[in-house]
C-alpha cells in the first residue's frame, strides 16, 4: 500500500472532522499527545533487558507498530494544524543533521554533535 501525505492528511482530517474534535486539538495538547503515545511505545520495552527487548519486538510487532503509528498521526496533525509540511520539515532537518553530524566525525559513534 503506497499512500501519499495527501492522502494521509486527508484521511486523518476527516477522522478528526467526523468527531468535532479539532475543538481538542490545540497545538499544547498534540503535543501532550505525542509523548504519552511514545510512552506507551517506551511501556513495551519497560523492564527487560537486552535479549527480552528483541524478543518482545518480534513476538509484539503488532503492538509497537500501533503506537508508532499512534505517534505518527498525532505528528502529522500537529504539523498540519500549525501549517508545517511534515515532509519538508523531515528534509530540511535532515539536511541540517548531515552539517552537525559529518560522517568522518559521527561514524560509529554515539556522541552528541558538540562533542564530536
Ligand atoms: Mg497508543
């Protein structure tokens, strides 16, 4: 299934739009609601170690790929509702990542970009 953002958006709008709920999504509370659905995706992982971390990934796939998702939608139309194009946002980030993580300093390490 190869969906656009267009598509996406629309679709999401319209969910929204069924249930009155733009009413509820001022740009405080997606934001609320983005870190308690990266929670719940954190909550998956909660208590194992690094083996039962694998382990649940592929035995609760299903489960992490709805909170991901949960995250995605609540991002999506967040960046909607306050008029930033995600894709754009995603590009323009990423090409300022590549200035503050040059491969020559940032390959196989984990430091953040002022240490480098
Ligand atoms: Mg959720």
């Amino acid at each position: 299934m190869e969906l656009t953002l267009n598509e996406i958006m629309n679709r999401i709008r319209k969910f929204r739009d069924d249930r009155d709920w733009m009413q509820f999504h001022d740009p405080k509370n997606m934001a609320i609601s983005i870190v308690i659905e990266a929670s719940e995706l954190l909550e998956q992982f909660q208590w194992k170690n690094e083996k039962e971390v694998v382990d649940h990934t592929i035995s609760n796939l299903e489960d992490i790929k709805d909170e991901i998702a949960d995250i995605a939608l609540y991002l999506f139309e967040l960046s909607d509702n306050i008029g930033i194009n995600i894709l754009e946002a995603i590009d323009n980030k990423m090409r300022k990542n590549n200035i503050k993580y040059p491969v020559e300093k940032a390959k196989g390490n984990a430091k953040k970009y002022n240490k480098l």
